[in-house]
C-alpha cells in the first residue's frame, strides 16, 4: 500500500492536533503524498500552512483547490464542485487550470463513479482520487459510497487511482495507487 495522507485543518482543529504531530504521524507511516485542505481559512493561512509543512516533509506536496499557491506545493487537487466553479465544463475548467499551474506541478481531481473516471481518461491530469470507498468523519455530505466497486471502475482509469473516502490501513485493492487516508492515521 502506498499512502497519501490527506491533512484536513478541519480534522486537526477538532482533533486537537498540531499541523507538526500530523506530519510526523504521515512520515511514521510512510507517507509518499501529504494533500492540505483547508476549506475555511484565507490564502495567507493557507500559505503559511504550506510553507510550515515544506520545512517538515520532503514528500509531494498537494494543496487542495487553492491553485494560486501552487508554488509553495509540488501540485493541486481539485473536485468536481470546484472545477464547475471554474466552468461548466470539467473539461475545460481542468484545461484552464492545466495552464494555470503548469505542466511540471501535479493535478489531481476528484471522482466518483465510472462516468467521470472516463471523463477524466480524456483530461490532462496526473491522477484521480476515486471514491467514497465508505463513509468518513472529514466529509459530511458523501452521497456516493462505492464499496467493493471502487476496484473495479479504478480498473477502467488510465490515470493512477487514489482511493478516497474512510479508507483503511490495510485496505487492499488490485487497480489502485494510493490510499488516502486523514483521521485513519490518527488512531
């Protein structure tokens, strides 16, 4: 199993735990991709988050939607709600911000059923993240749980597949790069 471990402020705040002890737990663990998320504090914060988790991990860096500070970050993940806020289109909105962010900064999107894996075949985007696999304490409004499905519509990307959404340590699957895991760390 490789592991991205996905930093949600939200989950450190209720928590109680420091952005620092979050990312000794994800390099205990082996943590080859480290994604921020913060989907309430401004961009200043938000930076200064990513400059603080620069000096403590050599991994990739993701910052989630925040794609002007792509800088600070070695990429940016962004899900479908977000990207139809850059337009309509998904197509699009990831084509605009392809030339946003670059062609040597990772993007990542987000997916959740066989229709938009396809999609995303078509999409210049360096992975998917593909779920909800089951249900998570980091996000409340999951509609779609996909269960002993998710390694099979992971099968049908030509993307590599990041699994998203209550995962597990010792989770297995055959068609899946990485698994994402947030508060699983932390117990």
């Amino acid at each position: 199993m490789r592991l991205y471990a996905l930093c949600d402020q939200d989950m450190l705040n209720e928590k109680e735990i420091s952005l620092e002890t979050f990312i000794d737990i994800a390099k205990t663990h082996n943590a080859e991709v480290l994604q921020y998320r913060n989907k309430n504090a401004d961009i200043a914060f938000i930076k200064e988050q990513l400059i603080t988790i620069r000096k403590q991990y050599n991994g990739f860096l993701i910052v989630n939607d925040a794609y002007e500070l792509v800088e600070f970050c070695d990429g940016v993940h962004v899900g479908q709600e977000d990207l139809k806020s850059i337009d309509a289109d998904v197509s699009k909105a990831v084509k605009i911000l392809r030339s946003v962010i670059k062609e040597d900064k990772i993007l990542g999107i987000s997916t959740h059923n066989e229709q938009e894996v396809l999609q995303a075949n078509e999409m210049d985007v360096n992975y998917i993240g593909l779920g909800a696999y089951r249900n998570t304490s980091t996000k409340k409004e999951i509609t779609n749980i996909l269960g002993n499905t998710l390694d099979k519509i992971a099968a049908k990307s030509k993307h590599p597949v990041a699994a998203i959404g209550g995962l597990k340590l010792d989770d297995k699957f055959e068609n899946v790069a990485y698994h994402v895991i947030g508060s699983g760390l932390l117990k």
